[in-house]
C-alpha cells in the first residue's frame, strides 16, 4: 500500500478508533489485540482493515433502540 493509504489508515484509527486488549476465556488463551473502529459504513472497514494488511470485519454492528 501507498504511504497516502497508510496515513488514512492512521487518522482514521486516531479520530474514530481505539487499540485494546482481550483475555480468552480460558487460563491459558493468550490476550489479543483488538482495533474498535466507530464507523457504520462497511466500505470504510473493510478499507481500513486492507490498509494495515490484517484483521477482521465485523460489522458495522446495528443497535436496536428501545420504543
């Protein structure tokens, strides 16, 4: 990928997203690092996820609301 692409790749991440980690539910699962990404526009993922070369989409995730 393109130097432009990686600098998308990281404002996006910067204004919309967040790094983290999770534990398995196992003692012996490793953590893994986990990219959240605040965007409902799949394209926009699944860009983002060919940007960095790795990684999976899911989503965008749709909340139900209350009536």
């Amino acid at each position: 990928m393109s130097d432009e692409e990686h600098a998308w790749a990281a404002g996006l991440l910067d204004g919309e997203g967040s790094v983290g980690t999770r534990s398995g539910k196992r003692k012996r699962d490793y953590p893994t690092l986990t990219i959240t990404i605040g965007q409902n526009d799949r394209i926009v993922l699944d860009r983002f996820a060919l940007s960095v070369g790795f990684g999976k989409v899911y989503g965008p995730i749709e909340y139900r609301t209350k009536t």
